[in-house]
C-alpha cells in the first residue's frame, strides 16, 4: 500500500460544468494498492486512515489522472515530422511505406516498445491505436502492452483498396483475423479491441459489410476509423459511395456508428451527421495538432457542445507533430480561439482524462482519481526548466498551471507516470541552472 503526497485535480463524474465540478485538494494524497485506488482527500486524513501506507512525497507538485489518447497510429512512430502536404498524398508519401515494414514481426515488436515509452514519457495511459494490416503488429501491441498491465484500445487495419497491394486484406481476412484479436485479447487483461477500417475510400462495401456483422456479434468492442477529415477525401467517398446521403451514412449503413464507435476529425459535418452521433452516442477524436499539420481544417467545438456529441483530444500521431497530450491541448486552444469558441484550461484537462473516459464507456477504470479505479495517474514537474520557474509560482492555482505547462512544456512537464499502481516511467533529474 502506497500514498503519494501532492496536489490533486481530477474530475470524479462526467459534467459540462467545468470550473464547478472539477475536484482540487491541495497537499492531498491518493492511497494505491494491488493497482487500484483505495482513498482520496487531504493528506492528513488518509494518513490518519492508512497510518502503514508507505509514504511518497510530492508534496507541491500535482498529481492527475493519467492522460488518454483517443486516436493515434503506432506504426507511424517513425515517420513522424516527415514533410509533408495533405491528407491523401501524406498516405501514399509516408503512411503506407512505413507501414509496408511491420509485415516484419521483430520489426513490429521493435516499434510497439518505442510506442508504448513515448506514451508514458508524455504521461498518457491509454490509447486507441492504429495498428498496421497485419495481424502480427496488432499481436505486439496487445503483448507488450500487457507487460504493463497497461489499458489499449487497438485494433489491426482493414482495407481492401486504393492501398498498395502488399497492405490489402480482403472481406474475409478482415473479418476472420479481427474475429480472432478480440477473441484473444480483448478484455484479456487490460487490453480492449477495436475493429478497425482505415477510412471508407480504402474499404469495399463488401469489406464494411463484413466488419458491420462483426460489430453486431461483438456489441462491446470499439469501432474506430476516420471522417470527414479532409474536402479531397469527402468528394472521394462521395464518389465512391454514391447511394449514401453522406460519409457518415457510409458507416451507419453497416451498424458502425453508436456508442464506443470513435471517429478521427469529423471537421467537415453537417447539421444532420452531427445530429447522428449524438442519437448514436458515438465519439469524435479531435486531433488539432494534425488537422493543422496537414491542412484538413478547424474542428468546430459549438457544433459539437450544440449536438451534445462527445468529444476526446487526440494527437493522431504520427501526421499530429507531438505524443504530448499537453502540447495537444494547446493546439486545440489555438484553433477554438480563430472560432472564437476557446476551450478552457479545465475543459481541455477533462477532454483527455474523465471526459475522454466517459465517451468510451470506461470511467470505471480511467480518467479519474476515484476509489476503485485503475491507479493510472501522472505527477507533473511544473517548474522543470528556468522560464516555467519563473512562470508558474509555487501557489498558482491548477488551471493557470495546466495551461502554462500546454503552452510551454511537453514531455519536460511529466516527472512520473504510474500505470495500474506501478511506477513504469520516472524522469531523470536535472539542473535548471543556467550554465
């Protein structure tokens, strides 16, 4: 039994009320063991509750839930920061020849380990990954996640056209081959499986219609997938689906949109495809840093709180620029200010943590600090370098913190990471002197 001593912030419920119904508990301290969290509140009173507990002292610094990304492709690791133009040619240029590579098996396992350390340097706890057409690299995710008793959403890529033949799959492999991960790994530890088109141009109606039958068999794995991304990209599926009413119809016509379906971007909607997901209880991963990287556009947060429609932060690396969950919600400042709709620093915080926890269905175990959850939590180093010092005083409040350290930090912010009550990342000290 462990108490790590620090300050606290979380949200223990989903809420719209964001300044109001964030918990802070200044020199608090949080009770972990056998991986869960037993108790919550000052430091006094769970000291005086858990007198044994082996004391941790972070005293000054904040401890949150751990970070959750709810769109991003491991097998993009490599190829992140590679120049490149939009959406469609980003594919054909660095996508796919970077994800030709993990028909390599070493090659995949290689990758998922870097994937899964960038992850907890930038203090995220889960994510719902993007893994390549083949089976394997789903297979190398799901194991050295499970090392970590660490929770991924993942699920292997299906796309049977307008791809290079080396990455095609067809109806019936992408069926039988995502039939057999989620009778694998999903709820096998803390791994969850995602069935996973790339995006409607790269699936035959017969692919969709395979994966839609999955979907019914399998009502409680995710679907995840991509839309409305790009203009190029929705005139394409308009030609290539002409009978659907619209992109998002596509999905809908084979039992892919309703709750824990996650759809990446979704910057270009309509009136009536907002009104679907929320009848549907889907989610929209808004990915700022890669909508501006490859100029696909600006999400449009007032639709999306007008629909009542969930919305998760996501870094959709590798064409989003950073694995910080921190720099994503700077980006995502960014773009709600040039639609002067900005999103606080609270709302931000909630967005990657209880926010993003209930869009998926799994604030039982994620994105917060309460009794019973995963102890799945960060410790941030708010004053790691000169500037952030000088910035951020010792007693700032937590939403002046959270938002000087999205627009100045990035990994430098995350001291610690704990997935499931062990400590899986610590980073190294350093000197802020100046030389």
């Amino acid at each position: 039994m462990q108490l790590i001593r620090a300050n606290i912030a979380h949200f223990p419920h989903a809420t719209t009320q964001f300044s109001e119904d964030i918990t802070i508990i200044r020199d608090g301290g949080v009770v972990i063991d056998e991986g869960k969290i037993i108790a919550v509140d000052s430091f006094t009173d769970v000291l005086a509750r858990y007198p044994k507990a082996n004391v941790i002292d972070r005293q000054g610094q904040w401890l949150l839930p751990g970070f959750i990304d709810s769109h991003l492709h491991y097998p993009q690791t490599q190829s992140i920061a590679s120049y490149g133009d939009q959406l469609l040619s980003w594919l054909e240029n660095y996508t796919f020849p970077t994800e030709k590579q993990f028909a390599d098996e070493p090659h995949a396992q290689q990758i998922a380990q870097v994937f899964l350390r960038q992850l907890l340097k930038n203090g995220t706890t889960t994510g719902f990954v993007f893994c390549s057409v083949h089976q394997q690299s789903c297979e190398a995710l799901f194991s050295a996640a499970s090392e970590l008793n660490m929770a991924i959403v993942a699920g292997k890529v299906c796309m049977d056209r307008n791809c290079p033949q080396e990455l095609e799959d067809c109806p019936t492999t992408a069926q039988v081959h995502s039939a057999a991960l989620i009778d694998k790994w999903h709820n096998h530890g803390r791994n969850k499986y995602a069935i996973t088109p790339r995006f409607a141009p790269t699936s035959s109606e017969a692919q969709l219609a395979s994966l839609g039958e999955l979907a019914s068999q399998y009502p409680d794995v995710f679907v995840q997938t991509h839309l409305s991304e790009n203009l190029d990209e929705i005139a394409w599926v308009k030609r290539l689906f002409p009978t659907a009413i619209g992109y998002l119809d596509v999905y809908d016509k084979y039992n892919m949109v309703r709750p824990r379906a996650v759809f990446g971007h979704g910057i270009h909607l309509n009136e009536d495809e907002w009104q679907r997901l929320h009848e549907a209880g889907s989610t929209i991963a808004f990915c700022p840093t890669s909508n501006l990287f490859l100029g696909s556009g600006l999400f449009d947060i007032a639709s999306a709180k007008k629909h009542d429609v969930h919305v998760a932060l996501a870094t959709d690396v590798g064409a989003g620029t950073s694995f910080s969950m921190l720099k994503t919600y700077a980006d995502a400042y960014k773009v709600s200010q040039l639609r002067h709709t900005p999103i606080s620093p609270f709302e931000g915080f909630y967005l990657m943590t209880q926010g993003a926890a209930v869009a998926h269905q799994m604030e039982s175990d994620i994105g917060n600090l309460n009794p019973g959850s995963s102890a799945d939590f960060v410790v941030l180093d708010h004053q790691f370098d000169e500037l952030t010092s000088l910035r951020i005083q010792p007693n700032a409040e937590f939403d002046d913190v959270f938002f000087a350290l999205s627009i100045l930090g990035d990994d430098r912010a995350i001291r610690e990471t704990w997935v499931n009550g062990r400590r899986c990342y610590e980073k190294k000290e350093s000197s802020h002197a100046m030389v």
